[in-house]
C-alpha cells in the first residue's frame, strides 16, 4: 500500500469537499470545525409571499440535506489523514489491531474507517 498515493487522493478529496461545501454551506459558529446549510438571502425589507418563503424554505433544507452529508465525509477524510500520520492508516476502528482494513476497500474508498467484516 503506497501511503503517499493514498494521502494525495485524501488531500484531493478533502480540497473538493471544501469547496462543495463553500458553494452550500458556511461555518457554524457553534461548532468549531463544522459547517450549516447556507440560507437564502431574503428581503426584509420587501417580504416575500408565501409561495417564495416556501421556496426559500426548500432551498435551505436542502442545503442543509448536502451540507450534512459533505460534513460526515470531510470528517471521515480527516480521521483518515489522522490515521496516515499516526500509522494507524488501514486498521479496522471496530476489529482492533489484528483486523486490518482490505487493501480493495481502501483503494475503492481510501477514508474507509472498518473491515468488510465490521461494514
């Protein structure tokens, strides 16, 4: 297993999400690190009617929606390039030492956190 491959393809992956995520989301001041879905610029000063409120409201839940889903996978790339640092890269987080991460599950998904077995 070349690390060096892997930890390029983590750091491509971590650079695309960032911004996928600039594109849908802003940081959460509440939670350092993470990240909530962009709202709508609305016009207080002119509101909308009830059909574009809807809208707006739609178009918030699903940035959320993206947003949760591009946060759970940046998490999992930094564990990963965690792992890489650490030599703990390609251990199975649930069989312990002795349960090493298949090399195809790697390769096919290289912040893979468990075995086939403990998937």
């Amino acid at each position: 297993m070349n690390t060096d491959e892997i930890k390029q393809k983590l750091t491509e992956e971590k650079a695309l999400l960032e911004r996928e995520l600039s594109d849908v989301a802003v940081a959460d001041s509440e939670n350092p690190g993470g990240y909530v879905g962009k709202e709508p610029d609305m016009n207080d000063e002119n509101p909308a009617d009830v059909l574009e409120e809807g809208h707006e409201q739609e178009v918030f839940s699903r940035n959320q929606a993206i947003t949760n889903d591009l946060e759970m996978r940046l998490v999992n790339i930094n564990k990963a390039l965690d792992a890489l640092e650490n030599h703990r890269y390609g251990v199975c987080n649930k069989g312990g030492e002795d349960h090493p991460i298949e090399e195809d599950r790697l390769e096919a998904n290289p912040a893979a956190t468990t075995c086939k077995d403990h998937m």
